[in-house]
C-alpha cells in the first residue's frame, strides 16, 4: 500500500489527563531530577579534584554534560505534554518565545547523534589505550575539544533525520501539526542510523573486551587496575546506549518476525501496554464499535485488537455501507503489535458511540465508500442521527465526500456537523450547514433547492427532525467555475487542513427583474494572522465580509444578488473552514422557527497513545489509525 500524505492536528494536551501518563511522568521526575544533580555533583566533583587527570575522565565529563542538558530537554518537547503544568508552561513559552518547539525538536534529534559519539568515543578511548599505551593519553588530552567540536558539527548537520512536526497555537490551544507521510519517513530514517550506531557501539565493545582481557590478563599494577576499572565503564555506557537502541528496533521490528509465536507476541503486546500507554476506550457501559477500515489490508488489520471485558483479544470486522456495532464492556481498550511504519500506512477509523446512542434505534454509522442512495425520509416524524465515516485516500483532498440530489420536505430539519456527536445540548450556530438556513436577515429560512457539495472529513454527522434524501460517494464536487441551479438556492464549501489555497468563483443564475439577498455562514480553525474571505461580485462592485473563522459562526448576508460570489483566504493553508452561503430572490421571506438537532458536537481532537504506537483519538471517542514514533 502506498503511503498518502496526511496532515493531522493534535491537541498538545491530549494525554493531560490521563492517570497513567501522570504517574510515569511524575516517575521520571522522582527518580530523574536526583540523577541529573549526582550527574552534575560528579561533573564538578572531576573538574576540581586533581585525583582524575586522566583524558578518560574529560570524555566522561562531556558524556555526563550531554545527557544533562538532554534530559532536562526532554520536558519541553516530550514529557510537558503529559500534565496540566506542562501545558501550561508550553502555552506561555510559546507566547513568549515561538521557537522554543522547533529547537527543543531539533535538540532531541541533536542529542540522538550526540549520545551515540560520545559513547562511541569512551570505547575508542579505551581500545586507543591498550593498543597504543604510551601516546594514547597526549593525543586524547590534546583533541578531545577538537574531537567533540567535530561531533557537535556531524550531528548539527543532519536534517534528514528531522520529523515534520510543528506546534501551532490555533483559536487559543496548543495543536501539534503532523505528516503522517513524513513521519513515516523519520521512522524508516531513524532504524538505518539507529541500526547503525547499535551495530558500531557492539563491534566496539566487544572488541575493547577481548583485547582487554587478552592484554591485561595477569597483571597487578596499580595504573593496569585503574585501567580495568575505565574500560568497564566504557563497555557499560556504551552497552546501555546500544541496548535502548536494541529495545525500539525491537518495538518496531517483532511484529514483522515471522517465526515468533503469536502468544509471545500476545505476551509482549499485553506486558508492553499494561507497562506502559493502554489505550482506554473511556466507555462506563456497553456501547457500540464501528470499523471502517475498506482500504486496509484484512491481514494487517488483523494486528489491531479489542480487549472487551474478560474476553481474549479480538479481532474486529471491517464492513462497508451501513455499519453494524460490535458490542463492547466498560474499560475496553485498544491494542496493537504492528511498527510504527505499518501503523503509518493504515487509512481505518474506529468509532465508538455513546450508550444513549447504543440504545437509540435511530443512531446509524455509515462508512462512504461507495456510492450510497440515502432516505431518511421513511422513517417518518423522527429525530435521527447518522454518523458518516470516509477513510478513502485515493484523491486529492482525502476523506472526501460528495452530496447531491439533495431533497427535503419544508417541515423537516436537518443539520450538519464536523466531528462526532455526543450527549446534551448543542452550542448555538455550531453546524457547518443545515436546511432551514439561520441568518442575521431571517431566523431559519428553508430552501427547496441545495446545490452540489463535498465534505473533506474523515468523520462528519446529521441531525435530522423528519428526513431527507440525497446521494453520497466517495469524491470531490468542483465548486468553481460553477453556476448555481436555481434562483433560490443554498450550497456549501470546504476547505480541509493542508489543501492548497484558491480563490473559488460560482456563478449566480440571477434574474435581473427581481431583487434579493445573498449571505454565508463561516466558521472553522485557522492559523493566527489568517482570515476568510466572501464576497458579492456585482457590476464591478464588491459586497463581502472578512473574518476569522471560530467554533460558532456569525451570520453575514447583503441585500445584492450579484453576478459571482467568491470565497477565498489567506494564510490558512494550516487550517480548514466551511461556508455555507445562500441566494433568495423574488421570494418573501418566511420565517420558521424549526431549529435542527438536540444533540452536541465537540469539535475533532487526536490522543496519541498506545506505547509508542499512535491511535489517533477523536474525543476519545474516535481512533483514526496513524502512524507515530516516540523519541
């Protein structure tokens, strides 16, 4: 399967909040802050003494240096995101100074390279000692500055081995910015030189512990002790570093061993997440899981397991159209033995809902892909809800999916919404499009005519009082250039995080005898500094808005039909809006007080969790599977 470029936002404080993370990190805090202040103790305590003259000791100095400062770096690109106070740190460190992400990031990578030198340096210390014992020790104290100037520069210069991840402060949170496509990519770089470093630091060390045994076996004297003190030290540092090393090819590379047996891969997979990041579903009842998973391989998603109560772990089926639920018990969770790069190229979701929902025969989970007539209105005077899944990337925006002929009675309601739906009351002027239309000119105006769209979500929903019918597929409707198919009319516009910015230009069928409205409703995230535009096209003269898209949206409309109206936008490449405008003419305005939806949405966040191994998690109630790493 070929790996498609992905772009997903994820909230910085999504693991904030979780016990588990909580006690691991206060862990590394506990035992990790007395460990940096020994290590710094010991620094000074070699710098001053006059007992460690030896050029050994300087090289162990700068190692003692280097994993100080790393470790320390660690709590700004890695553990601050596991705790409120974390979070909060980053949010005023960014505030303050921007960069601070970038360079934490970079200095992570920095100290990968930096670590393995200086290990690698302490080994070749010690074979330069027993091979060459009268000049070893001027040539050391001479270039050991020199040497580790050399190793600053190598692992300065390596951008190769730089992920695509940016932390972005959008409408007042914090998002991590990921490539899924780029991230893969890391991964795959990463094991090269990982396996790289790993294979040196053995060769190394196994080298120094022959030749040491073989050149010092039998002798007594004083130095010679001294010197078989050093190099075990040498073959510890440099064993430890390459056995972490050992213990993520490991993570990445078990799976893909084919002679293990499955219940060892059982057992690692259950020691590993019980250790570690156990990917919770958070349900305190039974409740309904959803796989949408049709461009997926069967055998690799037969390496994405459920632990549902005190049953073994199970294997879920994918199915496609109207998607049945696998009943799951409280506190299941999510388990994987796939590597990182296999997890990368998987396009599923897996959707679970509320109990509410579980137990309301008119809650339906659709999976577009294919082509699929839809009829809600059958089921007569009715409050429904339909949760649409699209995990197709074969076009370009992915995940998209086309609505046409749109058909819905004057009495019935429906609104739509981006992300998935929970219990309770909805925020006001939250849905990205609904029929009746709400507008600052009019409270709710229905319209007989809704024009082509396309929604770009891997997960979107309908609340409908009464129904509608219209057809949906897979695929992108091409809303410039367009003309509009009625007088009246209402249509929709999307623009999903990562797609190329234009300026999109419809057509207006307009009847120069009568006069009208024209009007939209935008709403959305988008980066600081960007902004939407929408404007009437009328004679040479424009009528529009300009704003900064929210979570709830602001009516605007003009009393001007024009010739075009125009969307377009600025600086949000890293963000993604929608538009729903509207055009009336020649008609009296009614007035309908029929509001669509009782229900709440939550806009779309990712968890990332799973020891390593990324499920990405939309309100903890949606996993989209994607590709990740931990550093």
């Amino acid at each position: 399967m070929s790996v498609n470029s992905t772009t997903i936002s994820i909230r910085f404080d999504q693991n904030a909040g979780i016990l588990s993370k909580q006690i691991i990190t206060l862990v590394q805090l506990i035992y990790g802050f007395p460990t940096v202040c020994l290590m710094g103790y010991i620094f000074i305590h070699l710098a001053t003494s006059s007992k460690y003259k030896n050029s050994f000791y300087r090289l162990v100095q700068v190692d003692l240096l280097i994993n100080m400062i790393c470790w320390l770096n660690t709590w700004i690109s890695i553990r601050s995101m596991h705790s409120e106070i974390g979070y909060k740190f980053m949010f005023w460190l960014m505030n303050i100074f921007p960069q601070s992400w970038f360079i934490s990031g970079f200095l992570v990578l920095f100290f990968f390279h930096m670590q393995f030198l200086s290990a690698a340096s302490l080994s070749v210390h010690r074979l330069s000692s027993i091979l060459f014992f009268q000049k070893y020790e001027r040539f050391w104290s001479r270039y050991y500055i020199p040497m580790f100037l050399l190793f600053f520069i190598y692992s300065v210069s390596q951008p190769r081995l730089t992920p695509d991840i940016d932390l972005e402060v959008i409408n007042g949170a914090l998002f991590l910015v990921k490539n899924t496509e780029n991230w893969a990519n890391f991964s795959n770089k990463y094991f090269v030189f990982a396996s790289c470093y790993i294979t040196v630091l053995l060769v190394l060390g196994i080298t120094v512990a022959r030749l040491a045994k073989k050149k010092l076996q039998g002798t007594i004297s004083a130095n010679q002790g001294v010197s078989r003190k050093l190099t075990k030290i040498a073959l510890t540092n440099g064993f430890v570093y390459s056995g972490i090393m050992i213990y993520t090819l490991a993570n990445i590379l078990g799976p893909q061993i084919p002679f293990l047996p499955t219940v060892l891969l059982e057992y690692a997979t259950n020691i590993l997440t019980t250790a570690s990041d156990l990917n919770f579903l958070k349900n305190e009842d039974v409740v309904g899981l959803y796989v949408s998973a049709s461009f997926d391989d069967d055998d690799v998603l037969a390496n994405v397991m459920v632990v549902s109560g005190n049953d073994q772990i199970s294997r879920m089926p994918a199915n496609s159209g109207n998607l049945q639920p696998y009943p799951i018990q409280p506190n299941s969770y999510i388990t994987s033995n796939l590597a990182d790069i296999q997890l990368a190229n998987l396009k599923g979701v897996l959707y679970y809902n509320t109990v509410k929902q579980f137990a309301n025969q008119y809650f339906y989970v659709i999976d577009v892909h294919s082509a699929f007539n839809f009829n809600l209105e059958g089921l007569g005077d009715v409050k429904t809800t339909v949760v649409f899944l699209n995990t197709m990337t074969n076009m370009i925006p992915n995940f998209s999916s086309k609505i046409s002929n749109w058909q819905q009675d004057s009495n019935a309601s429906v609104a739509i919404y981006n992300g998935i739906p929970q219990d309770g009351i909805k925020p006001k002027n939250t849905q990205i499009f609904s029929n009746p239309v709400h507008s600052d000119i009019f409270d709710w105006f229905y319209f007989k005519n809704v024009e082509t769209f396309s929604l770009s979500s891997v997960a979107f929903y309908l609340d409908s009082f009464k129904g509608c019918t219209f057809k949906i597929e897979p695929g992108k409707a091409i809303l410039g250039g367009t003309t509009t198919t009625a007088l009246t009319t209402t249509g929709f516009y999307m623009k999903s995080l990562g797609e190329q910015q234009t300026v999109t230009r419809v057509n207006m069928m307009k009847d120069a005898n009568s006069n009208g409205y024209t009007g939209a409703n935008i709403l959305g995230h988008v980066p600081n500094g960007a902004t939407v535009t929408f404007y009437v096209e009328d004679n040479g003269k424009n009528y529009g808005t300009g704003t900064v898209p929210a979570d709830f949206f602001a009516p605007w409309s003009t009393a001007v039909v024009g010739d075009d109206i125009v969307i377009n936008s600025t600086n949000a490449q890293m963000g993604q809006y929608f538009v729903q405008y509207f055009v009336i003419q020649g008609v009296k305005l009614n007035v309908t007080t029929a509001a669509p939806g009782d229900t709440t949405t939550v806009p779309l966040e990712t968890t990332t969790k799973l020891s390593g191994r990324v499920f990405t998690e939309f309100l903890c109630m949606v996993i989209l599977i994607l590709g990740s790493h931990r550093f």
